[in-house]
C-alpha cells in the first residue's frame, strides 16, 4: 500500500472531512453538497465534490483498519500540503515492519509538480522505486 498525501481524516469538529479548517465558505459549500448533491472546491485545481463522496466518509475510520494490514506500506508527505500535517500514527499501528514514511519540506500536496523550479515530484518517484526494490526482494 502507498499513500503519498493523506494521512487522516481529523476526528475534530474543527475540520471537515477533507482535513479543512471549517470555514462560513466552507461550510455553506459542504451544504451544497449535501442539499445539491455536489459542489466545486477552488483548490490548485478545481475540485468537484459529490454528495456520495462526503456520505463515503462519515463514520470511516482508516485506524479501524490497520491493524489488521499486513502488507508492505509507505507514505509520502509534504509539510506544505493543504491537508494538516499529523505525526505518522498509522506507522505505530500498521503491524507490518515493511513500511516507510517520508516527509518532504515545502512540499504541497501534489509535491509541487505544477511549479518546475521547486516540483519534488522525482523525489517522490525515485523515494518509490527505491522502496519497491528494497520491497520486492
């Protein structure tokens, strides 16, 4: 299993279930969603969200889980993603030894691979290969 950006959906009522500070924008779009069945989040790229994707994610936790995920795993953060940057708790829970977690600084979401002078996405690809070969031994 790889997850290269999102680590956990906040249990707080502080954040929505994309990990966004609540906002009066935010939630009036959240409502759109649900009374609407879907609204666009402005992001680096616009974001259409659907009524079934947010029902999706109530009541899903992914520490439910984990323990339970015996496979090789391997995360991949950048410390400027959109999303809060949380201390690797699924590392302490996935029973695996084979797994590894990265942090890149001032790394956005998507690694900034839309901005050539500071994209890290080789970084990302080469962090990857490297840990399917030390994987797949």
């Amino acid at each position: 299993m790889i997850i290269w950006m999102v680590w956990v959906i906040s249990r707080s009522n502080l954040r929505d279930q994309l990990g966004q500070p609540r906002t009066k924008e935010r939630n009036e779009a959240l409502k759109k969603v649900i009374t609407e069945g879907s609204a666009v989040f402005e992001s680096w790229v616009s974001i259409t969200y659907t009524r079934e994707a947010y029902v999706s994610w109530i009541g899903f936790e992914a520490e439910d889980y984990l323990p339970n995920y015996e496979g090789a795993f391997l995360g991949i953060r950048g410390t400027d993603d959109i999303l809060p940057l949380y201390k690797p708790e699924w590392m302490e829970i996935l029973p695996s030894k084979r797994k590894a977690y990265h942090v890149l600084g001032d790394a956005d979401h998507i690694f900034n691979v839309l901005e050539p002078d500071k994209s890290q996405g080789d970084i990302v690809v080469k962090l990857t290969v490297d840990w399917f070969i030390d994987t797949l031994k």
